[in-house]
C-alpha cells in the first residue's frame, strides 16, 4: 500500500499525491543589469498666486488675487519592478 493512502471498505485504495508550489519573482533589468523601478506619481492641482516684487498678490479689479492654475506633481519610487512566476503540481487523485 503506498504512503498517503487509504483503503476503502470495498478493498479499494485511496491516494492523494503531494502538492508542490513554486514562486519565483524576477526583478525586471536594463542591458547595463539596473533595475526598473516601479513608481507612483501624484498631480496635485492648485491656484498660484501672482506676485509683485514687494510680494504683494496682484489683485484683479473685484479685489480678490490673480493667478495661475498649476499642477504640483510628486513622483515615488516604490521599488524594482519585476514579475512573480507561480506554478502548482498537484498529483492526480488515484482510485484502484
């Protein structure tokens, strides 16, 4: 009788082989071996106020500051990039 098995009432014989489960994560690499970096990039949006040289807002004629729609963006590095590679071997379930 092999390992890992069980014999029914009928004489019959129960087997589950082992299951195996491989992972593997690749960094992902330029010609020269650097690392290519996964990154996250934030746009943040704001009005920037225009200032005289005395650092005074310029004001519009209805009193409130003029200014320009700009865009603050920050990038963040979050590491290398790379790829996983999973493979599972399960045996078949064998009934003699």
């Amino acid at each position: 009788m092999p390992p890992n098995a069980l014999r029914l009432p009928d004489k019959s014989i129960l087997s589950l082989g082992a299951s195996v489960t491989d992972q593997t994560y690749f960094d992902l690499v330029l010609p020269d071996g650097t690392s290519l970096q996964n990154s996250m990039m934030t746009n943040t949006p704001y009005l920037s106020d225009l200032l005289l040289p005395d650092g005074a807002a310029l004001q519009g004629a209805d009193g409130n500051a003029l200014g320009i729609d700009a865009v603050d963006t920050q990038t963040e590095l979050i590491g290398p990039l790379g790829a996983i590679e999973m493979q599972t071997n399960t045996d078949i379930l064998l009934i003699a």
